[in-house]
C-alpha cells in the first residue's frame, strides 16, 4: 500500500469514530423557559444564600505543578439575599467584590462554602446543568464599551440570548427586543445600529437591555456607573430602580460609589481583603457604622450642605497584599483601635444587633473580658512566630512586637542569638545584613548585658586564635562587626 493511500485509510477511519461520537452524544440542549419554569422553587427560601463561599487563586506550584500559595480574593463570605431587595457590595479596590459577583454566578470555579439560588445549591452542579440557571441570573459588565461586540448591532446583541434560550417563540422575537429596548430608553431605530455609534451611557443602557431580555431574576450589576458622568449615572440608575419595581428583581450591585449605593440598596456589606466586615440595613450602616473600617469608608461620603462639617477618617498605609494577608485581624495594620487581640487573632463575624453583623474585636465581651489573659497569649504566640520563621527577615517583625510587649524576653532572645549564630554568620555568606543588625542591636543592649554578651564573644574570637582573652577594658575597645575591614566581608560574602 503506497503511504497516500495508508493515510487516506487511516483518515477516514478518524472521520468515521467522529461521526459515531457525534451521533451517540446529542448536543446538550438549551433549556427553554418552560423547562426552567417547571423547576420547584421552596417558597420560603431566600433568593441567594451565600455561606462561607471561598475562591482561592494559585499564585505559585511546586514541581509537580501542584499549587502552594494562594490569593484569597474570596474568604468565607457569608450573607443573604430575599427577593425584589438590593445588596451593596463595598469596598477598596482589590477586596474582592468582582470575584465575589463572578463566583456567584459560577464563573469562576468555587474553592469552598456554597452558594443556593431559589434553594438550590449551585456549587453541586455541572457546568451542563447551570444553563437552567444561565437566565435567572445575569451580570452587567462595568465598562460598557469593551462589555459589547463591536460587530454586532443593537438587535443582534440583545436577541442573542433570547434566541438561544428560547424567551419567546422565533417569530416574536424582533417585537419582543424592541419592548426591552423601550424599556430601557432605547429608542427602536437604534436596533441596526452598531454599538460605536452611540454614547457610553447608552451603551450602558443596551448593557441593561441584554441582561434583562432573558428575564433573570437575579442581576449582579458590577460596577454599573463608574465609567460613566455624573448626570448619566443617575439616568441608569433611576431606570435600574424603576425595572427593579416593575419586574421584581433582585440585584447584587457591586460599587465602589457610596453614594449610589445608599440610593439603590436595601442592605449593604462591606468588604476588606476577601473578607466581609460589616453586614446590615442600608439606613442602620449609613446613620451608625460600626466596624472601624467602615467608619473610616463612609466618612469620604460627600455631605451637600457647605454648614455641615466633614470629619475624614484617613487610613493610614496602602491595603495589604492578599496574597500575603496580615494575621488576626486583616484591617489591624491600618486600624487605630487596634488591640494586641486583633494581631493574633482572627475577629469573629458576629451579630451585634438585629440583623446587623460585625467583625471585630471591639464588639466582643469575650475578648474584651480577657485582656490581660490575652495579653500574655500573645507573647506566647510571638515566641513561637519567632521559632517557625525560617529567615531573619521573616523573625524581625515579631521581635520587634517581643520587645514592646516584653523588653527582657527580647534581649534574652538577643544573647541567645548573637552567642549562638555570630560565629556561624561570620562564616555564611549573603548574611551581612542580618549580622550587622544583631550587632546594631547590641549596641542598643542594656550596658551590663551588652558587656557580658561582648565579653564572651570577644572571649571565643580570641581562644579561637588561641590567644588570651583580652582585658575587660580591651573589649570595650574591639571594633563592632560592622567596622570590619572591607575584605573581611568580601571574603565572607564568597564563602570562602
Ligand atoms: S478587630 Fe481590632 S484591628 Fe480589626 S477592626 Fe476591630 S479593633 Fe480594628
């Protein structure tokens, strides 16, 4: 057999399997709309309910690719929706509130907790059976331009969805979309035009239109109006609202503008580092926050009265990494109650009045209660930190801690180190910074203890070059490491 034919033979035999396959596996099949009817609903059940939903990004793998490090965008998030209400999802950029919106709508894998739509928990399913709830639940993209295709026209973009879940019949559908353009300020010459020929706030509003065309019950608007001016953000958001009434919906609106906000939502949580901090009523939240971190969020808002006076409530620093998350208390870093609790141990989410959920520390009797106990907890824990960190780097935070909570364990903690390692830095290269460090610090040392910790050291240099020990007053005189001459740490830093 000549080699064109073996190929043709071994070809058709590919095509053949395929076609089998193909006819053995039915393309899976868009539910329609009275198939997604047909689902029971408990009536009781909350629209959403998010418990202790976690979405974990690896940042680094180990040979075998296996993830070690993660970014925790999403950290035990717990809350719940009722239908026809509004949630607002705040905070500074970076805490997760997009990652939150897309996880709920399982874009995004779920690492852990489960999130229940119309009592169902969708984190069970298969991407297969989440197209019954592709419909009821729909996002709106936060910037209106890169959000639509530029190839496709008005009509296209919106009757896409209706079309491929079958919302009406085919023949209905040119009339069906020119309703949801109306609906949303659309005028129905618009419909062949293509999305460059219009302005961003009606690109925010064909936005709306595709959301809504399928007829969810639930919309996740992420960031609806801040690429938007000012006069346009409220045109969509009094037509959010008004389709909100007309339709009964729910929204989860994610937004860094306060404002809005308060305007739009019927609850409102506050999120930090993947972490949420405060949960409750809009109005209770905005009259008296309680977390420290929302404080100091909510006194940016703008007050439109020139008599009434502002008191801002500057954080201090950036926010932390998420990858690399502060312990305890994710906001301690930046928080001007911080106690020596919040430092080491992680706030509970508790519920501090009706419906209204705090994290933090100032809100627990049980915490509060023990202070002084606490206190010495947290010098136990620091001694351990400073035995598990790997590098000196990695110890110097807690030392630092040691020393303010506990000056004589520090400088015990410093004998120790320079009597036990200061030979055996000499000797390790790359390790200049740390050495001269130790011996800032025991420049810094108490006089009598500094004396004896140099004393000794002078002692083992001298017997190591088996020579007496100098005289106490020769010691005071030896040079510190750090005045070393140049070569000595050059032949340090080669290892040699
Ligand atoms: S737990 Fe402590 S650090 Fe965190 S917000 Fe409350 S007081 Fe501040």
């Amino acid at each position: 057999m000549s080699n064109n034919k073996f190929f043709q033979t071994v070809k058709s035999l590919f095509t053949k399997k395929k076609d089998q396959d193909k006819e053995r596996e039915p393309e899976p099949s868009v539910p329609s709309r009275e198939e997604i009817a047909e689902a029971p609903v408990p009536e009781d059940a909350p629209i959403l309910k998010v418990e202790h939903l976690k979405k974990y990004f690896p940042i680094a793998r180990n040979f075998f690719g296996k993830p070690i490090r993660f970014l925790r965008a999403v950290d035990d998030v717990s809350f719940t929706v009722e239908r026809g209400t509004a949630i607002g999802v705040v905070g500074e950029s970076g805490c997760g509130k997009t990652t939150l919106g897309r996880t709920i709508l399982r874009l995004y894998d779920i690492d852990g907790g489960t999130v229940q739509f119309c009592g169902e928990d969708l984190t069970k399913l298969k991407q297969s059976a989440m197209q019954k709830y592709r419909t009821r639940m729909q996002l709106i993209f936060q910037d209106p331009y890169s959000s639509l295709s530029p190839r496709m026209t008005v009509g296209a973009i919106i009757s896409e969805g209706v079309r491929a879940h079958k919302i009406v019949p085919r023949e209905q559908v040119h009339d069906y979309v020119l309703e949801v353009m109306r609906k949303c300020g659309l005028q129905p010459q618009y419909y062949d035009r293509y999305p460059h020929e219009f302005s961003g706030g009606q690109r925010q509003r064909i936005c709306i239109a595709r959301a809504l065309a399928v007829k969810p019950e639930l919309v996740i608007c992420d960031e609806p109006v801040s690429a938007l001016d000012v006069s346009i953000q409220a045109q969509i958001i009094n037509l959010l609202k008004e389709l909100q009434a007309a339709d009964s919906l729910t929204y989860v609106f994610i937004s860094h503008d306060l404002s809005v906000v308060k305007y739009i939502t019927d609850q409102v949580m506050v999120m930090y580092l993947g972490n949420v901090m405060e949960l409750g009523a809009t109005e209770k939240i905005f009259a008296e926050p309680l977390h420290p971190y929302t404080k100091a969020l909510f006194s940016a808002v703008p007050v439109p009265n020139p008599d009434v006076k502002m008191n801002r409530i500057i954080l201090e620093g950036d926010i932390p990494s998420p990858a690399n998350p502060p312990k305890g208390c994710k906001f301690h870093t930046r928080c001007s109650s911080c106690m020596n609790a919040c430092r080491f141990i992680q706030p509970g989410y508790n519920e501090v009045r009706e419906g209204h959920f705090v994290a933090c520390h100032l809100y627990d009797e049980n915490i509060l209660s023990r202070s002084a106990e606490i206190d010495g907890e947290y010098v136990v824990w620091l001694q351990e930190q400073i035995a598990a960190a790997k590098s000196y780097a990695g110890k110097r935070e807690y030392l630092a801690e040691l020393e303010r909570m506990r000056p004589d364990l520090y400088t015990a903690w410093l004998s120790a180190a320079l009597l036990k390692r200061e030979s055996v830095l000499d000797h390790l290269p790359g390790r200049k910074k740390e050495r001269a460090h130790l011996m800032e610090e025991l420049a810094r040392m108490d006089g009598e203890e500094a004396d004896r910790v140099t004393a000794e050291l002078a002692a083992r240099k001298a017997s190591k070059k088996g020579s007496k020990p100098p005289e106490s007053e020769d010691v005071a005189e030896a040079p510190a490491e750090d005045e070393k001459p140049d070569d000595a740490d050059k032949t340090d830093d080669r290892g040699e």
